[in-house]
C-alpha cells in the first residue's frame, strides 16, 4: 500500500498533467487533484483529468488561447498567491510536465519571491507520449544518440519557425518540435535550409493519447501538404516510423 500525503494548506503544487490520457497521470497529481481546494489547469488539460478533482475543489481554467490571453501570466500568479496566503491549497496544473515549454520558471520565482511553499510534480511529456504511440524509440544505439525538445514559438508571443539552434543540424538527432504552428511549408523549408536531409521522416501527431489521437508519417520534402490533424500536435523529426504502425491514419 503506498502512502501519498494530501494537498497541505497554504501549499501550491505545480502540477504535470500528462498528454491527455487520465491514466497516465502520476499516483501522486491524482492525489493532489482529489485532495485541492483550488485547482487552476491550462486549456490542454482533459475534462476527463478535472473529473477527478473533489466535487467541493474552486476549479478555476486558467488557459490562453490561440495567443488570445484570457488570463495574464501575472493573474495566474495572483490567483496562486489570493488563494495559498487565505489557507487553500492550490494545484497548478498544467499539461504534459511541468517543466517542459510551461512558464514554470515564471511560476517557480513568484512563489520563491512570496514565500509560498511548493512542490513541483512531474508528469508525461507529450514526446513521451507520442513515442510510445507511435512504437518507435527517441533514442537508439545506432542512429540517435541526441534527443532535442524544441518549440516554434517563442516567449515573445511571435512565431518564429527556426528553431535556434546554432550551425547545422547535429547529427544522429531525434528532433521533437513543441508547438509547431501551422506553416509547415515554412518549417519544412527553414529544417532542410539548417541541415536535414528533405528525404528525413517526419511524423505529426495530434491529440496524442486521446480516443481522437491522429497520426501522420511523411517526410519533410512533404511536410506542407500533410494532413495534420487538430491542436495539439507535436511534429517529430527523425526516427524512421514503422509504415505497418496499426495506429497509423
Ligand atoms: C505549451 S506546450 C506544453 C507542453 C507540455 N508541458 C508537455 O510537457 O507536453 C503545448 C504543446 O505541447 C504539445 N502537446 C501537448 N499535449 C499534446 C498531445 N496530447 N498531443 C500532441 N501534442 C501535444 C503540442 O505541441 C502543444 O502545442
């Protein structure tokens, strides 16, 4: 019997919600959802993960849409300090890990500069995920000694589609590309001008551990016509995908 301590008064929790699936979440961020009294969960966390917070919990959604904040990154912090100094004990949720493309760092500071105490819970990134779906390792002894987590989309709230790498494209990489937008043209053509080869594989994948999961092999040469289905999506370059995959759409 393993024993997970409640969500403590006065405690913020920052909190990994995996990619979508409630079984992926951690035995611990299930506990701390049933046990909160204030939960503030991003847009990408499932309803299915907040059915699981106590029907008593102040569950307020904290996520910013299309690049449209609804809520600022200092409301949130408010949010976080209003409800932790009046005694609750609030969950941070957020999708995939934590500390992965999250804000947490912003996160992490406030409540150090406000002296509330925190824990900081992991969670399934969505490259994780996405591995797993698609049968296929991130890293591998003969072909992929690096692994790189990269975004598209950069703090300024701007797209930028040249993921900031310095020279060309290390070699034997798997590429994971967070939140890559939807010119794909455009990505495929700034990924091939860094340095990988047009004939690379490349694999999007929508909704990743979720019944509505959508996925899609090509290359990059044809990148920009695939049919990439709904945000989220996570695009991986690299590894070559197995065409039997039964998962494949
Ligand atoms: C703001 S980032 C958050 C990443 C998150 N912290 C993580 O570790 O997965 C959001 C991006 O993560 C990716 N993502 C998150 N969940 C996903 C899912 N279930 N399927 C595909 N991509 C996902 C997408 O690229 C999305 O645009």
């Amino acid at each position: 019997m393993i024993s997970i301590p409640d969500a403590e008064p006065g405690h913020a929790y920052i909190v990994g919600a995996g990619p979508g699936d409630p079984a992926l979440l951690t035995l611990r961020a299930a506990h701390l959802l049933k046990t909160a009294d204030v939960l503030l969960p991003d847009d990408l966390v499932s309803d299915e993960i907040l059915a699981l917070a106590s029907p008593t919990a102040l569950v307020i959604p904290v996520g910013k849409r299309c690049g449209q904040p609804r809520i600022t990154q200092e409301g949130i912090h408010a949010l976080m300090l209003e409800h932790a100094s009046a005694g609750s004990s609030v969950v941070r949720l957020k999708s995939g890990d934590p500390l992965v493309f999250g804000r947490a760092a912003e996160e992490i500071a406030f409540l150090r500069q406000h002296r509330i105490p925190f824990e900081i819970v992991p969670g399934i990134t969505a490259a994780f995920a996405v591995a797993a779906s698609l049968e296929t390792p991130l890293t591998d002894r003969s072909r992929a000694s690096k692994l790189i987590l990269a975004t598209a989309h950069h703090a300024a709230g701007k797209l930028s589609l040249t993921p900031s790498w310095s020279g060309s494209f290390p070699d034997e990489a798997t590429l994971v590309i967070y939140m890559p937008g939807r010119d794909f043209e455009t990505l495929a053509q700034d990924l091939i001008s860094s340095g990988i080869a047009p004939s690379t594989p490349c694999t999007a994948v929508s909704r990743a551990s979720t019944p509505q999961e959508h996925v899609h092999i090509t290359t990059l040469d044809r990148l920009a016509s695939a049919d990439v289905g709904p945000a989220p999506v996570l695009l991986l370059v690299g590894p070559p995908i197995d065409p039997g995959l039964k998962r494949q759409t």
